[in-house]
C-alpha cells in the first residue's frame, strides 16, 4: 500500500484500513517526524506456527494422547528502528535471531503479525539464492523479469543489459537456462540486476557469501560506492570484516529483540560478548 511516498506493509493492511482517515492521519505524522527516514520498522512481531506431526494419523495419535500438533514460535518481538536516507546498517546477530526474516517483512515478502513496516524509496533486494529467478527460463530472459520486477520498463533494461551481463560475469552462459546455474552464478546476476536499477534501498541477505572471493570484492566495492552516492544500505551477514567496512551502524538481534543499536564497532563488540 502507498501514500505520500511510503509504501506499507502491515499486519491490518488491507485497503480498508489504508484508507481510513486515521491510516493517513498516522503516516502524515510519521513523515513530518522522520522525514529523512527511507525505512520505519514499528513495532514488528513475527510469529510461526512449528507443528509437531507430519501426518494426519499423526496428528490423530497426537490429539488422542493429548499431546501438542504445534507450537507458535515468535520469531520477532516487537522490533522498532529506523534507518535514515544514505545510512547503512549492518543487522547483526546468532543463527536464528531473526536477521533474514526481519528483511523479508522490509521487502515485502512476508507480513507481519502486529506492527507495520514502511518504505520510501524504490527497494531491491537480495534476499535468497535464486529468488525473483524463473528456473526455466534463460540467464537472458530472467534478467528481463527481475529487472521488471523491480521497476524497470524494458527500454531501460535493454539499455542496461550489457552492463548488467559485464557485471555479473556470466558470459556464454547467458542464453543457459537457470537452472543448470549454480548458486554462485544465480547471485552473480541478481546481484547485478540490483544494481544496475534506480534503487534507493538495497537490502543484501548472506546471499553474497556464496559468490567467489574475488566477485565478493567487486561486490563489496560496489556496495560501498553505492553507499557513497546515498544510498540506504540494510546489510545481513556473518562476515564481520565486511560489515565493519561497509556500515556505520549495527543492530544486534537477539531471539527476535533489538539488543543494540548504535556504532558498528560497539554492535560488533556486543555480538561478541554474546559469545561466552
Ligand atoms: N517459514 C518459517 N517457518 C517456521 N519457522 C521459521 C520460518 N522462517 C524462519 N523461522 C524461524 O525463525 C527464526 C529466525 O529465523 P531467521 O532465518 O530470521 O534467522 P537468522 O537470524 O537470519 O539466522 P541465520 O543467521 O541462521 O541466517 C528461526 O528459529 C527459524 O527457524
């Protein structure tokens, strides 16, 4: 959902409720207080249901005996932050802590439950290996999808094309359909899909960690120059080094709660001082 510039993602936003006077009266206020925000997390809670059977029998023998078919498993609990125009914050925290599925509710790829999230600004993410990628269709023709998919018209992608295929290195293999890539190849080309649009928001999942270390570099360059040009940045990774070079802030996560949020050095410390 979209107004003055935000889009919207929520656990009540249905066009109801959008519309209703008190939706906008609420994202006026959030404009006019956090102006230079390009991402508002407020308040977000993100549960699962985990279930404990994986047959109807089962689940039958489980009622009988009186025992759980499933648990609900707060994923994230009431997180709030946001990220000002041209920053880049590094998400920080232990497998689990809720780092990926806090971007996917940024992206959109998954709601929350309670609280909202709101973006300003065209957002390209790269969040899983091989996502916004038709398996069947050609390096070429994917290039065209996803492009398209992240709001480029088709002049704009034939213009870029070229630049996108140097980038991502893939050469020959261009007219290959995707799925014979490999993993490092599916991400050499989102990558360069995602940086060859007009973005304002990049989000980068651990996806990179896959790629080779000499393209983890061009990466990295290109990151920290997109950075340079203002660039918002939303970084999730276990690479430290990487982190402390390209971002100026750290939000530690811990079983789904801020723990940290300020100067990358001091996040990167708290995250080790979990480590005991
Ligand atoms: N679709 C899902 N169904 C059930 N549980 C899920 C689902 N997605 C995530 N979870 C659970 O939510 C928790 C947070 O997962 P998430 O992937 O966000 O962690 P993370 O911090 O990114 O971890 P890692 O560093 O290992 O990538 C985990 O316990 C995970 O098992």
């Amino acid at each position: 959902m979209r107004c003055s510039g935000w889009d919207c993602h929520s656990y009540c936003c249905s066009s109801d409720s959008w519309s209703s006077v008190a939706w906008r009266v609420a994202l006026r206020k959030i404009s006019s207080t956090q102006g230079d925000a390009r991402i508002i997390v407020d308040g977000i809670g993100k549960t699962f249901v985990l279930r404990h059977t994986h047959s109807f029998k089962e689940a039958f023998i489980a009622v009988l005996r009186r025992k759980k078919i499933s648990t609900v498993f707060k994923a994230l609990d009431g997180v709030d932050f946001a990220v000002r125009e041209g920053e880049s914050v590094a998400l920080l925290g232990f497998n689990g802590s809720g780092k990926s599925t806090l971007l996917k509710l940024i992206s959109g790829v998954l709601k929350p439950d309670s609280g909202r999230v709101l973006t300003r600004g065209r957002v390209a993410g790269l969040i899983e290996v091989g996502a916004g990628f038709h398996p069947d269709l050609s390096g070429r023709e994917n290039v065209f999808l996803n492009a398209a998919i992240l709001g480029m018209s088709k002049r704009e992608i034939t213009e870029r094309f070229d630049a996108i295929v140097e980038f991502s290195e893939i050469g020959e293999f261009i007219d290959t359909e995707v799925k014979h890539y490999s993993s490092g190849m599916f991400v050499r080309l989102a990558f360069s899909v995602a940086i060859h649009t007009e973005l304002d928001i990049l989000l980068v999942d651990e996806v990179l960690a896959v790629g080779d270390a000499p393209f983890r570099e061009k990466c990295k360059a290109k990151i920290a120059e997109l950075s340079s040009q203002g660039k918002t940045m939303l970084v999730v990774s276990h690479d430290i080094d990487m982190v402390t070079a390209l971002c100026e802030r750290g939000i530690l996560l811990r079983h789904g709660n801020v723990v940290f949020d300020g100067e990358i050095d001091k996040a990167v410390s708290a995250l080790r001082a979990q480590d005991v």
